[in-house]
C-alpha cells in the first residue's frame, strides 16, 4: 500500500464509518477489515492520527484501528504480521512529538506506544525511555504532559509482566530512572504547592496533573521494580517522604475551597499516595516494617483523633483503615506459637505494633469505631424511608470492605477484636451494660448509639461466645425489645432480629427457638418492611444452621404462618435483588422441611409463572426461581406433576442453547430437569419432547456434561421403550462424535450410560448402541491399561452377553471376520483377557455380572482349556464376590448375597429424604435384574450339571481333572447344601 495514494481512500473509509447510516458504514468498515493486512495500512493511520488539521472522530478512528492492529499482527508469529521495517518505522513515528492537543486522543496513543513496548522494549525499541526521559524535560507544558503521560503508561505496562526475565528488565530500568523520577515528581510537587498558595488556580491544575502522573510512575517503579526495596535508600526516602507530602495535600484539601478546581484532581492524589503505601506493604510485608510505626500513628492520628476533623473525607479514611487492617491482620507480622521458630523480622514487627497498640489506643478505636463509624448516617437513614429495599439488601460482602466505608469499619473491627479480644472485650462489654433499661423513643442517638453497639456484638460473636449469656440476654431483654411497636423503635428490632441471625449458630440454645419462631411470626407482620426483609434473613440463618435438621419438629407448627407471610413479602417487594433474597429463604424453608410444605405452596405455585414473566430481563432473578423450583419440586414428589404446563417450558427454555439466557440459566436449569425427571412418575409427550435440546448440550462437551448423563439416565429409567424409540439413535450418533474427543474419565461415563440403557432394555439398547459395541470390543481384545475403563468396557459387554446372547453372538462374528479369526479362537481371547482384567473390576455387583456373564457360556462344547478356563473363572470370581458381601463362614447368607426377592418400602430415619420415584424404579428394576435376582451358587451348578450332561460323565471328569485341584475343592465346598 503505497502511502502517499493509500492516505485519500483510508481517510475517506475512515470518514464513512462516523456515519449514522448504516448503508455507508457498512461498506466503509469492510474495507478497512480487508486493508487491516495490508502493508502500509498501519503508517496510513499513523500519518492520519497525527494530522491535527482532521476531523477528532476520523482521527480517533485511526487510532483505534492501529491498537487493535498492534494485538492482532504486531507479534512476529502472528498471521500476517507487521514486517520489521515497517514496525521500525512506526516506532520511530510514534515518538517524533507529544504535542497532542485531544486529551481522549494522547491517552489512546499514550497506551498504544505501551502496548509496543510491552512487545520490544527494551531489545528492539532501546530509544523509547530516553526519549521520554528527555522529553518529560522540556519547557512545553503541553509536550511535557503528553510525554509524562506516555512514560506512565509504558511504566503500568512494563511493572506487569511476570515472566521473570521480563521483571529483571524492569528491574534494571527501575534502578536506572528511579533517581530522575524522584526529581521529577518533587519537582512538580514542590511547584503546585508554591502555585495554590498564591492562588494561581489554572497553574496549580497543571503542576497538579504533572505531579499525579509522575507519581503514578514512582508508584509502579517502587512497588515492582526492586527485589529488595528496603536496602535502596532513594525508595525508603520517598516512602517515607510520602507521608510528609500526605500532609501537606491534606492541609491544602482543607484549605481549598469545595467548589475549587484542583478540589478533584487533590482527592485523587491524596488517594494515590495511601495506594503507594497499601501496594508496597501487599508485594513487600518486610521491607515495610520500617514503616509500620509511622504508617500507624499517620492512620489512627487521622480517623480516630481530632487531627482528621475538616480535613478528611470517605474514601481516604477507608485507604486509612484498610493500612490499619492490613498491619494488623499480616501473617508476616505474626509470630509463631513457638517464638523461637519465628524470623527476627517477624518479631520486630510484632514488637512494633505491641508497643503502638497500647491499652488507651485500643480502647480509643474501639470506641470510635462502634460510637461513631457504627452509626446510621443520615444517608442512610433516609434511603431506609425512601428506598428501604435498597437499604435492606446493601451488598456489603466480597472486596466492598476496600471501598466502601461501612464495610470497611466492620471488617477493621473484627480484625482488630480479634486481635486484641481481651483488651476489647471488656470495653464493648461495659458499652452494652450502659445501654440496659428503657429507652428514650425520643433520643434518637441514644436509639443510633444501640444499634452500632448491638451490631458490634453482633460482628464479634464469635469473639464473645466465653463472654456473653446470650440465651439469658435474648429472653430476658432482647425479646422485649423485639415487642416495642413505637415506630422509631424499628431501628432496634431490626438490629436485634440481625443479632441474634448472628448468634444462631454460635450459642443459641433448641429450647428457645419456638419464642424465636413467635418473634420471628410477629415480625413478618411488622409495618415496616425493613425489618420484615431481615427478619426473613435471619429465619433463613436459623434454618441453615447445623442444629435445624434435627430440631425441624420445632418449626413445623409455625410453618403454615411464616411460609405464607413469606409468600406475601415476595409479593411485596419490587426490586429483583430483594425478591431474589425472599427467594432464596423461601427455598431453603422448602429444602428443609421436604414433604412438609405440600399443603402450603399452592400460592407459591400460582405466583411462580407471573414472577417468571415479570423477570424476563432479570435472568439472576430468574436463577433464583429455577433454584426456587428444584426444591419444590423435590418436595412436592410425584406431585409436581401438577407443575408441568408451567415447569417444562421453563426447562426448554433454560437448557436451549441457541437461546440467549442459556448462559445464566443452564446449570440450574439442567438441575431443575434432573430432579423433575427423577420425581415423575410416569412420561408425557411434552417431558419426552424437551430432549431435543440434549444433542446440542452434548455438543458442547462443557462441565455439564455429567448432569446431561444423569438426564439420559433418568429417561432411560423413567420411560425406555418410548425414550429409546423417540431418541435412542441421534443419541448414539452424539455419543459416537463425543467419544472420539473426550477424557477417559468422559468414556466411562459415555459407556455407563450405555450399560444402563442395555441393562434396562436389553435387546433394543443394544440394537440403538450397536456402532459402539464394536470399539468396546476390541479394546477388551487389546488390553485396555486403564483399569476404571477396562472394567467399564467389561461391563457393558457382561450386560450384552448375560442378558441378550443372540446379539452378543452376532457381534462375536462381526469381530471375528474384522479380526480374521474363527469365532472359537477369538471368545478364547476375550475369556483370556476377561480372567486377566478381573482385578480391574471392583465394584461386587460387576464381578457378578462377569461371574454370571461368562458362565452362560456354559454348557460349551468348545475346547476342554476354554471350559477349564471359564470354570476356573467362576471359582475366581466367585472368591472375590464373596469375600466382599458376604459375611466369612456363614453358607446361608453366602447363598444369598446379592439377591432381592421383594420390593418393600423402606423405613426412614429422621436424617433421610425420602426415595424419589426414580428410586422406585430402581430397586424395581433390581428385582428383574440377573445379579440380583439370580443365586450365583444354583448358577455355578446349573451350569455345571449343564456342562456335564452335555459332555458326558467320562468327558466331564477329564474336563474336572484339568482344573486345579484347590479350585475343584473350592467349588465343592461353594456348592454345599444344593
């Protein structure tokens, strides 16, 4: 692409893709596709963006297509990659000048120069930092910003590599910059603090963003660039010059004023100075031990003193905090049980802060923390009147603690409880002790200054459970405090539902609960909806904790009224976050009490499809009803049935790949499928007809792929005849593409699958799976090494022999023509093989099966060896079974093992579900399978009288005399009593 000529039609395609017509954008973006490979394309654009006379939106353009290019064909190995002259062209024109005059434009450029560099600097592109080392140095201020810009952005991109010889390259730029960076970020610090003071606003502004990124490069330098930073004195000098500057920007927060243009821009760099701190004390714990009795008196000085008042706003204390949190809570500064195994290090560390956090310290956070932190603010207050869903179901939980302040608080108070649980004790202690007897409804902070002390000891439950009765407490002053009506007391109840939500599993004793369950009914009635949301949360605590199952007789007479006041308060709330958390109570009430619910969801069962609807956009609602409807339907059994012209389009739906919401509905929907099919009596059409998603599922080959298994399974217990006719052979044409590309571990459960479907229908799953049996065959023949899939192979061809023979019959011929042997030769090597692999089998009722399997071929008027070999398997075999199953000595229940003469139902204890209808099925089809319903030792002698019969009496002892005289003892004694 010649340059010169190549510029008019690439800015013209350019230009056509900023159109709003789609009949011109079209065509334009096709075009620059077919030039992105094409030589020169990429100088085009380069010449485009640079051109500053353009249009903002072409040139914008040129800039994203040259960094999309650089991932797509910059890397030597990449199809149609960048020649070298022509990339050392463009590095050279990438750095000619930074005179950018578009923000949105230099940053762009700025990260495509580090996106090159990540790929050659420093071998191929050695020139990149000097040059911007001496460019950051001119007098421009508009040049002088773009190259800092620039050398931020290469400096983030470098620090990221983690390949080890690329951290030695930065470490080796590191130590070479670090000094000029250091001077530079003073030198543009020094000038804005001189420039706020005389009140030279647009001055400062730019001194100020030359001084953020100057220290977002030291940033990245100090904390990646060196092994061991503390033995630099520059690093040490800037970390510890830090909090110097830290206080200078904070007195200049304080003195500029709210509607100040550098009042932003001074946040983000107040911030930035306490993530150098936050970051170097992460990658290097040690090296910052120096640092910690600075780092704490700066933190603590700031948030729990009077020194941070008018100076301080949210997100600074937070980074405060979280550096208090992370000193406190380091493994690196905890010594060992045994001192002397700790590193002197370690416990330098430990003596720091043992001597920084003294007895009025902690006493002083502590009760800053609970008395001031801990306290509804205002905001939130208000959000409670005007938005109280939101208020209810505030996330606080995952990494919220490093950015918002409550969570913040609370996660610095447990780790500071924890740490120092005997010092604090004594103190949240006596503050709760001052808030015994009646309050106020008047004194709103006293009310306030309640809910932060019970939300304290709520946090720290499990700190306290040594000291706190909290049964006595909750009958004796909570549960009155749950019956306050007064409107402002909702604070409280609130707080005290939470509180014990918190102390349920931790000391909470069974005889209260039933007062639990009345407070709980009440309220679930209560007139604000704030407290009814927690007070669903902490049902759902009391029913999850470990005591619930065997305490489940307690609820149950309360079950009717809270399900329904649940029901009612899923109708209530709007939001699909809060419907989502009711939900998920209402599920877990219906996990747990099982058959119990049937009477109570035909509401629930009424509301779910007009909830469904309502959530069409809400796939994370809809989540939780999918979840919602496994449990019921568990619970409802064969009833929910009752459930399908809601229920099963809800499955089509969410296990249909070529549908959008597949990839947030599909696990749960697959569970939802399983459980309706294991609880269904009998099939319908409409059941049968939703395993037209199953061949695309199976395409997939994802980590569902086990639960489609117990689908197909499921069906083929459920309804064989109608299933196997229905689907039987597009499932073996998915299972022929699945096994060619599959794990061994996939291959057993493939052909367990198809031993399932063999077993439960014998002669037409065999036909259906046929193009399998061949490849199970000859990997028997061939000595398949992995035991797990040997026997799996075995099984399958035990299931085919014992219960459909003329089938196996005709694949014995079909293999011995493959194999170009006589059919006697070849069942010769697969007993051969079949005797060797026995050990393979561990599972008992498979060794019977092969037991079993390889005795119908008896009687055999084949070679006397080959019958000599299956007796002595049979004796073998029969060993192994028995030694498992049966108990040593006893003949009678020898006899027995194994065998199911009557379907009966079995009793239950309290601590086990109920058999699903799948279950049933089961141990019915037991009673017709042959390794159950089938004595071994009538077998054996069957087979044997059958043998002898046949081949005579003079032939069957010559036969007899062949076998080992132990084996032959063995089974004489097995065949005792008949």
């Amino acid at each position: 692409m010649d340059i010169h000529s190549a510029s008019s039609v690439v800015l013209q395609a350019l230009t056509q893709t900023t159109s709003q017509d789609t009949a011109v954008l079209k065509p334009a973006e096709e075009q620059l596709k077919q030039w992105e490979t094409q030589p020169g394309f990429y100088s085009v654009l380069l010449n485009i963006f640079n051109n500053h006379l353009l249009d903002v939106n072409v040139r914008w353009l040129a800039v994203l297509y040259f960094k999309n290019g650089i991932d797509r064909y910059w890397r030597r190995v990449a199809p149609h990659a960048l020649s070298e002259e022509e990339k050392s062209s463009l590095r050279a024109g990438l750095i000619t000048n930074f005179n950018e005059p578009v923000n949105q434009i230099a940053t762009q450029i700025a990260v495509l120069i580090a996106k090159v560099a990540r790929l050659d600097c420093p071998r191929q592109w050695p020139e990149l930092i000097p040059v911007l080392l001496e460019s950051v140095k001119v007098q421009d201020c508009l040049q002088q910003h773009r190259a800092l810009l620039t050398f931020y952005h290469v400096t983030k991109t470098l620090a990221s590599k983690r390949l080890a010889a690329d951290k030695r390259l930065f470490q080796d730029l590191a130590s070479g910059i670090y000094s000029f960076a250091c001077s530079l970020w003073n030198h543009h610090t020094d000038t804005f603090l001189q420039q706020i003071c005389t009140r030279d606003e647009a001055a400062a502004m730019s001194s100020l963003e030359r001084t953020l990124l100057s220290l977002k490069v030291l940033r990245k330098l100090t904390v990646h660039g060196f092994v061991e930073p503390h033995r630099n004195m520059e690093v040490m000098g800037f970390l510890n010059a830090v909090f110097e500057r830290l206080k200078q920007f904070l007195e200049c927060f304080r003195q500029v004023g709210p509607d100040s243009m550098c009042r932003e821009k001074l946040e983000k760099t107040i911030i930035l100075y306490t993530k150098v701190l936050l970051d170097f004390l992460e990658c290097h714990p040690v090296p910052f031990i120096p640092l910690i009795q600075r780092s704490l008196e700066f933190a603590v000085s700031y948030v729990f003193t009077e020194a941070g008042e008018g100076i301080t706003f949210e997100r600074f204390i937070v980074q405060c905090m979280n550096l208090i949190k992370m000193i406190v809570k380091n493994d690196a500064y905890r010594p060992a049980k045994n001192i002397e195994d700790s590193k002197p290090e370690t416990l330098e560390a430990h003596k720091i802060k043992t001597a920084f956090f003294t007895y009025p310290t902690l006493t002083e956070i502590g009760r800053r923390l609970v008395s001031h932190f801990f306290l509804l603010t205002e905001e939130e207050l208000a959000m409670w009147e005007e938005d109280p869903e939101s208020f209810a179901v505030e996330e606080t939980g995952g990494d919220s603690w490093k950015y918002s302040l409550r969570p913040c608080t609370e996660v610095l108070f447990l780790d500071i409880f924890h740490n120092y649980s005997q010092t604090l004790t004594p103190v949240l202690l006596e503050m709760v002790q001052n808030l015994q007897g009646p309050t106020d409804m008047e004194d709103s902070v006293r009310l306030l200054i309640k809910d932060a002390v019970y939300n304290a000891v709520g946090l720290a439950a499990y700190e306290l459970f040594d000291s706190v009765e909290f049964d006595q407490w909750f009958k004796n002053q909570l549960l009155a405090e749950l019956q306050v009506r007064h409107h402002r007391y909702k604070l409280i109840r609130r707080r005290v539902i939470w509180l014990v939500g918190q102390w349920i599993s931790v000391k909470f004793k069974s005889e209260l609960r039933p007062l639990l369950y009345e407070a709980i009914l009440n309220l679930m009635q209560d007139p604000d909806l704030v407290v009814r949301i927690e007070t669903a949360t902490t049902l759902k605590l009391n029913i999850l904790s470990t005591y619930f199952i065997q305490l489940t007789d307690q609820f149950l007479p309360y079950l009717e009224s809270i399900f329904s006041l649940l029901f009612q308060l899923l109708q209530q709330v709007t939001e699909c976050d809060t419907k989502m958390q009711v939900l998920h109570v209402i599920s877990c009430v219906i996990e747990r009490v099982s058959m119990q619910i049937r009477p109570y969801v035909g509401c629930l069962v009424q509301y779910l499809p007009l909830l469904w609807k309502q959530s069409e956009e809400h796939n994370m609602l809809r989540c939780a009803i999918l979840t919602t409807l496994v449990h019921l339907v568990q619970g409802l059994g064969a009833e929910s049935m009752n459930l399908y012209p809601f229920l099963l389009p809800v499955i089509q739906l969410s296990t249909d790949v070529s549908q959008p919401p597949h990839v947030y509905l599909l696990e749960d929907g697959l569970e939802l499928w399983l459980v309706t099919l294991e609880n269904s009596p009998s099939i319908t059409p409409e059941l049968l007809r939703i395993f037209q998603n199953m061949s695309a599922l199976l395409e997939l080959s994802s980590e569902n792929l086990k639960t489609c298994f117990q689908i197909i399974n499921a069906y083929t217990y459920l309804s064989p005849t109608d299933f196997l006719q229905t689907w039987g052979e597009g499932l073996c044409r998915s299972f022929c593409e699945l096994v060619k590309d599959i794990t061994n571990e996939g291959q057993v459960q493939v052909l367990k699958v198809v031993e399932i479907t063999i077993k439960v229908s014998p002669v037409l799953g065999a036909h259906l799976f046929q193009p399998l049996l061949p490849s199970v065959f000859r990997a028997v023949i061939d000595g398949e090494r992995y035991p797990v899939v040997m026997s799996t192979y075995l099984g399958v061809l035990g299931r085919v022999l014992l219960q459909n023979s003329s089938f196996f019959s005709s694949l014995l011929t079909q293999m011995a023509i493959e194999f170009n042997q006589e059919m006697d030769q070849l069942l010769g090597s697969l007993i051969e093989m079949w005797v060797d692999r026995m050990d393979n089998i561990t599972q008992p009722e498979r060794r019977k099966l092969s037991s079993l399997a390889l005795l119908s071929l008896l009687p055999s008027d084949n070679s006397i060896s080959q019958s000599a070999q299956l007796l002595g398997f049979s004796r073998t075999t029969i060993s192994r079974v028995y030694k498992e199953w049966c108990e040593k000595g006893k003949t009678s229940s020898m006899r027995h093992c194994m065998l199911m003469t009557h379907f009966e139902e079995q009793k239950l204890t309290e601590d086990e579900e109920p058999p699903t209808e799948q279950d049933k099925r089961k141990k019915r089809l037991a009673l017709q399978d042959p390794v159950h319903s089938v004595s071994l030792q009538q077998f054996v002698y069957e087979k044997l009288k059958a043998q002898q019969l046949l081949m005579g009496d003079q032939s069957f002892q010559a036969l007899m005399e062949t076998v080992d005289t132990e084996i032959v003892r063995q089974l004489q004694e097995f065949l005792q009593g008949l």
